[in-house]
DNA sequence: ATGAAAGCGCTAACAA
DNA sequence: TTGTTAGCGCTTTCAT
C-alpha cells in the first residue's frame, strides 16, 4: 500500500511547488511556519520518506563514513566501532563498515568500493601487511577527509588517534623490571605497524635504561593469533637463558599463553611474571588476573567519529589537531605480583 | 587534479553515446569486446569511478544492506557481523550497521534510518526491549527482504536464523543432572526474548523429564551483563536449598560468575557445577574451562548474508526457507566434571 | 515567502 | 551493435 511519495505528490495535494515542499522538509529559515507545518504534517500523514539518492546525487554527499578495520570480531575492535556508531548516529551519519582481515589486497578493494559508495569520510585502522598507501591518495586528492586510528600512517593531513605506545610499552617493561625480571621476552605483533614496533622500541628503551642488554633472543614476532600459542610456548621452553618475564602485545594471546604455561608446570608470577595489553576483559577472567595496558577503545571510537565529523563540518579546530593521543594506563593485577 | 569524470566525458573522449559507455561499464552483453575494451581502458586511465547515487537513483537500489544489533561489541556479535560482512563484501554489497544499544527506540530510530538509506534488505537481531514491531512493517509493505537472526520474532515472510534453543537448554540442564546436580538454577537473560525463553523452557523440560520439580526459586532473570554478577552470587548464597548446578544463558556472565564463587570458597565443579552458553573463548580461559553449548555464530552470518542476498537475487530456494536452525553443540569441560 | 526550471550522473526502453 | 532520450527525486539559483 505505502506506494512512493515524493515531494512532487505532496505539492500537488497541498498546491505549492516542490521546491516549498523541499525547502519545508529541510526547514528552510524563508519559509513560514504556517505552511512548514501544513508540509510537514502531510509529509507524515501519507509516510513520505525522502529519497536519499537523489538528495546525494544533487548535494554530492552522502552522510554516511567508511570504516575500514583489519577484523570485526576483537574485542578492541568492536569496541572501538561501538565508540564510532554512537557518535556517527547521533548526529545522523550511517557506518558503513568493512574488514580487511589483515589483507592489503582486500583493503585495496574496500578502499575504492567505499569511495564509489560516496562515502564522505574514511575511517582506517590498517592490515598487518598494507605497506603500499596508493588506495588512499584517492581520499586525499578529492579532499575526502581520511583518519586513521590505532594502526595508523602519517599521511599528510590525515589525523591519527593513538596511545603513546612507545611510553606504554616502556612502562610494561620497566614495571616487570621493577618486580626483578631481568631476562624478559617480547611478544610482538607483526613489526612493520607502528603499533607493534612502538611498543618494542619502548621495551628496548626500557631494557636500556635498566642497564639490561637487548638480544634478538628476546624478541619474538607473531601475527598475535592465539593458534601461534604453542609456538610461543616453544620458544620460550627452549630459551638458554631463563625467561623470568614477558611483556606480550596482546591480552587475548597472553592469556591463552597463560593458560598454557600453567599446564607445563609454571608457576605465574613466582617463575615468570606476564603483562598484556589492552585490558581486555579476559585478562580479569584468566587466572593469575593478567597486569596489562588499558587501551581505550571505546574512547578511541568516540574520537574518531567526533574528529572525523568536525572535519566533515568544517570545524577548524579539530582538522589542524593532526594527531591525537589518548591515555594509556598500567593496570597492575597478579601476574607481575 | 582527479576532476570528477563521468560517462558523458568517456563518451565524448571516445565519440561514443553515454548509453555505450554505461552498458561496457556494466558489461553488457550486446556490446563488442572491442569497444568494450577501449572503454574500460579508457575509464580506467582518466580514474573513473561510478557515481551510484546516480545509478542508485536510477535503480532504486542501493547494493547496501542495513544490519541492527543490539550491540556491536560483544564477541557473539562481533563474529555474526564479521561473517556477514564476509559474504556481503564478496558479492559486492555493503553494510550498514547500527547497534539498538537494547532500546526499542533506537532500535526504531535505526530502522527509519536504514529505510531513508535505501537499504536493500535489513538484519536485525532485536533488542531486550523490543515489543512492538510496527517499525518493520514499512518493510515488509515495501518488500524489502527483511531476515532476524538470533533474536528474532516471526514476522510474515520474514526468514529467521536461529539455533534450536529449547533442545540446547535441554541438553545443558539434562547434562548438569547427568553429572548429579539436584537442584539447579538457571540465570537467564530477558524472557521477553525467545532465544531466553526456549532456553528456559528446554530447562524446564528437562527437569521434568528427570522428575525433578522447578520452582520459581531457581530462575534469575537478569540481562546477563557482568556487573550484575554480585546480584547472582548473593542470589546463590542466600539460596535456602543448597544449589549444586548452575546453567547460565552467557559464557561471558557464567565466567565472571565463577571468577565470584571461587573467591567466595565455592569448589567448582565439586560443590557447584556451571554451564555457560555460547562457546566463547572465555571458556577456555576460565579456570575450571568452562562446560558450554556452542553456538556458530560466524555461520549464523554466512547464513544470514547468504540467505538474504538470494532473497535479493530472486532465489526462490531460499526465500521459501522460512527459518533456518542451526547445530548447537554441548562442549563438555572442567566445570561440570 | 514562494515558484519555475535546470540539472546531479546514470540506466533502459525504444529506435535505428 | 550502438544511439537517442526520458526520466529517477531532489536541491538550488534566479525570478517574482
């Protein structure tokens, strides 16, 4: 029954033209109230809807953001795409998301599908693999507002939210230093991500500034699946020296690593104390609780989508704020004491 | 520099008509490889890109499909979305997702949201508050393929995707009464939910079928977030039968219980057997590893997208499928044995 | 305060 | 196989 209705009908029916019909459904300061209200309510009485394409393709924009993310289903991740549909729908901006699962060839293809879909701003947190930024120039040379967040690249202005993490991978570090580690392994993600390499430069600084020398031993890069868990247990059995403390980049994976080093009979913290990062909700599940880094995505969500929205109405303020950086904070449980 | 190129610039470019160059861009079968060639050649040098607004208008579809969940960052959720995105990406629709936050009214709001949009079709899985469904009604009187998963309401030619939660409860209550367990609560999430309500009623049954007798005692209805956990344990403890099994409509809210009853002293499974519900990794963290049922969410969204998006196609096969029940799968572990 | 009219860029029916 | 043409529904400039 709900046939269409446009704004042509409602002219019709109530003898102006379109463009009062139109100008009353965007509440146009020249129109009296008298009729905006005449407009308005046979717009609801007869279930008008108005049809967003043709308003697009005449405003060219689109109100809607694209978000590009390595995965969907992290607890981070959702997290931080929870912060960004909030923001985005209150101010009546759809999401359209997509993920990459951690292929530069799939984020090649999400990129330009997103720009065809007229998106009018690019949220991105990067694959692992991406090393080639050419999808995005796209972005850049239509002056499509582009933001990237926690997997970041410095393009030029294209603001960034992250964590300081070369500071939080220094705290990490030096609090496992500070409860008498001293021969202490790096699990890391995949090193070409700023993320990741941030955090081991804090970590080796850390080291440094203990007076304890970095070896390559002490480094072990993983793409952080859990799967790899047996590998990492592994590496660390057959370690020369003792391993007395790891510093792992991921809660979810320090967790599981927990887990497994319990069944081969080591004792958390007495033998090897664990730190995480993220304060993913496992870490308080896991017993011992897991000391990690509080990473806050929810927070890093709400900025994203508050910047990206201020770019997109002009707001100068936050377009010349090129990068953000969030707190980060050292949540001490018992797996370091 | 990339000025925006239409079909009219390619034309001309090719002395060619606008008609030629869409039907090449669109690969038509009554054109020439040849000409067909020099088109998309051309469109690709000069960076085309189709505006479909434009071609959406034109149409009257969007190739977007509107997703609302209750809530993005759930690890249930997070895994559906990611398999629906999966499928959608690979046949070139996108997502547009939004989260009901459990409020009929955004839930409302969202639903007018992706119908303005132009979505093509609409997930939904419902809110805790949802009882009225008069928001998708513009849906089903526009025949727009509208598909619940989850949490669903049948609704005419509505498909829904679900598990068959009545036997999973069952399965899980008859388990806990296989391990010995006599008086067994169940902490339920929202009965107003089918997906709760099956499951209450599987654990009814199997009471029954055991001849042992529910009372309302054994029931607690929360909505299943962590923070009400200390209501449960003091619920347990204050129990003036002492309760030996408990079955829990959450993994993330029966891990966090445990975490509580062991503090509390409680000896799980000895004193207490617990099953959860979903097979979340939490289980496998947990210590006792958690006994659970697990619940394919990563398929329940290969199968949403698939379903709907044969919906779309005319796919008769599958639209006639008014509902698809997935496997559930009781995962025995420590907490029950 | 309101109207007339010109497109936004694309697709598809109809013609050739 | 290709071209002509008429919109899709809306916004907005220019008139009135």
């Amino acid at each position: 029954m709900t046939k269409k209705v446009t704004i042509y009908d409602l002219a019709e029916l109530l003898k102006v033209s379109p463009a009062t019909v139109s100008r009353s459904l965007n509440d146009h300061p020249s129109i009296s109230e008298d009729t905006k209200k005449r407009i308005l309510s046979a717009a609801n009485k007869h279930g008008y809807r108005t049809n967003k394409f043709a308003a697009n393709l005449r405003r060219q924009k689109s109100n809607t953001i694209g978000v590009i993310v390595p995965r969907l289903n992290s607890y981070f991740m959702s997290t931080v795409l929870a912060g960004i549909e909030q923001v985005a729908n209150k101010v009546g901006y759809n999401l359209i998301i997509s993920q990459s699962l951690e292929s530069e060839k799939k984020e090649k293809i999400n990129a330009k599908t997103l720009l065809n879909s007229g998106v009018d701003a690019l949220l991105v947190s990067l694959a692992y693999e991406t090393t080639d930024y050419e999808h995005f120039k796209k972005y850049t040379s239509r002056k499509i507002p582009l933001l990237f967040f926690d997997r970041v690249f410095d393009l030029p202005n294209c603001p960034t939210i992250v964590i300081d993490n070369r500071a939080a991978g220094y705290e990490a570090t030096e609090h496992l230093i500070e409860q008498g580690c001293q021969n202490i392994l790096h699990i890391s993600g995949n090193l070409n991500r700023k993320v990741y390499k941030n955090r081991f430069k804090g970590y080796k600084a850390a080291l440094g500034s203990n007076g304890i020398k970095f070896t390559m031993d002490n480094l072990l890069e993983t793409d952080l699946d859990p799967k790899k868990v047996d590998d990492a247990l592994d590496y660390i059995k057959k370690s020369k020296k003792k391993i007395d403390g790891i510093f792992v980049s991921s809660d979810n994976f320090a967790a599981n690593l927990i887990k497994e080093l319990k069944k081969s009979g080591f004792a958390i913290p007495e033998d090897l104390k664990v730190i995480g990062f993220n304060n993913d909700p496992v870490s308080e599940i896991i017993s011992p609780n897991l000391t990690t880094i509080d990473y806050p995505g929810f927070k890093m969500g709400v900025l994203a989508g508050e910047s990206i929205i201020a770019h997109l109405n002009g707001n100068i303020n936050l377009q010349s704020t090129n990068s953000i950086v969030l707190r980060h904070e050292l949540i001490v449980r018992e797996s370091t004491s």
